[in-house]
C-alpha cells in the first residue's frame, strides 16, 4: 500500500494508477483493447494468470467501470466482459506504453504492431500542439495547474515553476 | 512479486511495466519532465515521499538508464538526476495516462495542463493512421505480432485473431 501520501497526489496520472496501476490488469485491458477478449478463458489462455487472480482483476475493472460484465446471450450462466467507454479509452495510453518498451526494450524487434484494420497502415502516437502540430521534442512542454488543483498548491507550483525559470535564465 | 508467468508476456507494455511500473516512479518522471525536478530534495519535498523509498526509486530509474546521476558542480558531493533520452522518450505514455485521468477520474476539473512553452497552447496525445491521419475511434486498432514474437506465439496469436474476425464476421 502507498499509503497518504500518495493518496493526496493531486494528479490524473496518481488517479489513473489508482485505477489502473496494476501490472496484470494493464495486460487485461491490453487484450481486451486489442486482441477482442471479452471470456474468462480467453484471458486465462492468452495470459496464463493464475484464476484467482484473474477474478480479483477483472472484478477491480468491472468495480472501476472500466468493463462490464455481462450474461452470454447462448449461456446465460456465463458472462463477457466488455470494455466501457472508460476502458476503450485508455487505449492511447497503452499504445503510448508500448512505444517506449519496443524502442528501449526490445531487443529482438518489436512483439506486437499497432495496425489500422481498414488499411493495415501502422498506428503511433504523436504528442500534438494546438499551434504547431506534431511535436517531435518535448523539452517545451510544461505541467502548469489545471482548475482541479486546490489553490494553495497551484500557488506552490506557480512560485517553483518562476524559480525553475529564472534559475534557468541565469543559468 | 508477478512471478514466471507475468515474466513471460512477450509484450513491450509488459516490459515498459517492468522498468516503470510503480507508481512512485512515474510520479518522480512525471515531477522530472514536466517540473524539472533534478535535486533529492526537490522530488522529496514536491512528493513528500519517505527518503528510504525515495532513494530506492531513484536508485532503479538510475540503474534502468532512465536518469543519470551527476555530482553538482557547485557542490560535487550533492548529486543531481537528469532524465536521459530513455527518460525523456517516456513523457507521451505520462501525457496520455493525465489525459485519461483527466477525463474519467478528476471530477473538479483538470489538476494539471501540458502546455507548449513556446506559445502556451494545449498540448495532446494522438493517435495516428499513416494513412487516415488522426484516429478518433480506435476499435479498428489491431495488434499483429511483430519480429520480436516468438514464431509459436506468432502463429497462435493469428489463429486467434482469424477466429476473432469469423466470429465477428458472422455475429
């Protein structure tokens, strides 16, 4: 457990790991994102994780709204489990996710490749500007507070943010 | 600990995961790209994390190649930790888990907002079809094996996915 001080991260990136910040549920979402799992043995097959534990992480997503779960219309004694809008848009995450590992560790090339089924085309994700498009360095980008940051911190953030850039003017 | 099984995903999230994958340690890249943190001190104080666990993570993102350890040259028994091009390259996987975080867990609004310094306009994750261009809906997103899966992988992975395409195409 990460206790407090974790827990008063004011940041989506703590919330998102909150929900989401688990190895073999990540590896969950990633099947279901984009090899169309949607059954117990499917993921149970393709993932080779013990039964128990499956359970716990699939209850966690359906308990997260990130899947429901749902009786099997032929075995209405069996369910699927089907991404909710919350799951299917954690995608670009994962995609994002995988970029890093094929470039820093792969070794052997990359395991999986991001297609687009109407063209076979390759999918990757660009950090975009709003002004310049594409973005190749990220250097420029800053983390400034957001309208759900409390007050005394966004105050905090601001003040260590003219510091950073004095520091660097000076520098 | 994930054990043999997890250690056995061919997968470059699964890999990403291995380097990264805790959760102290993205809020200490995320604090050193987007805040410019580099001091002990600074990750200390901004995440008030515990300094045995500090160190710990600080220790793994240097042992990863994620940062490098340098003596100040003001003060050469102080260290200071400078993201590497490895640490850099991980800022679109942060960007895009604030982004669903934003979305699905910050009910008082966005915490934090990536902006381009250079003109302060939003900056976004995107994904992106060589051909189409920007992606909105990403259920025509496959995942095909690449050269780094194992050949018995790779050919299990493709029956699975033409048994998927059959299903849906006859559903």
């Amino acid at each position: 457990m990460l206790g407090n001080s974790y827990d008063s991260q004011v940041c989506s990136i703590a919330r998102a790991l909150e929900l989401v910040g688990e190895r073999w549920t990540l590896l969950i979402l990633r099947n279901a994102l984009f090899a169309g799992s949607t059954r117990y043995g499917e993921f149970q097959r393709s993932l080779g994780i013990a039964t128990n534990v499956l359970k716990d992480r699939l209850d966690g997503l359906v308990a997260a709204g990130i899947m429901d779960r749902r009786p099997l219309s032929e075995q209405p004694d069996l369910h699927e489990y089907v991404l909710s809008q919350k799951g299917r848009d954690f995608a670009p995450a994962l995609i994002a996710l995988t970029e890093w590992g094929d470039k820093w560790a792969a070794p052997d090339g990359a395991p999986i490749l991001y297609r687009h089924a109407t063209h076979g085309s390759a999918v990757t994700v660009e950090v975009h500007c709003a002004e310049c498009g594409s973005l190749e360095d990220l250097i420029e980008v800053r983390a400034l507070p957001g309208p759900g940051m409390p007050p005394d911190r966004a105050e905090r953030i601001t003040a260590r943010l003219g510091m950073a850039s004095t520091r660097a003017a000076s520098a």
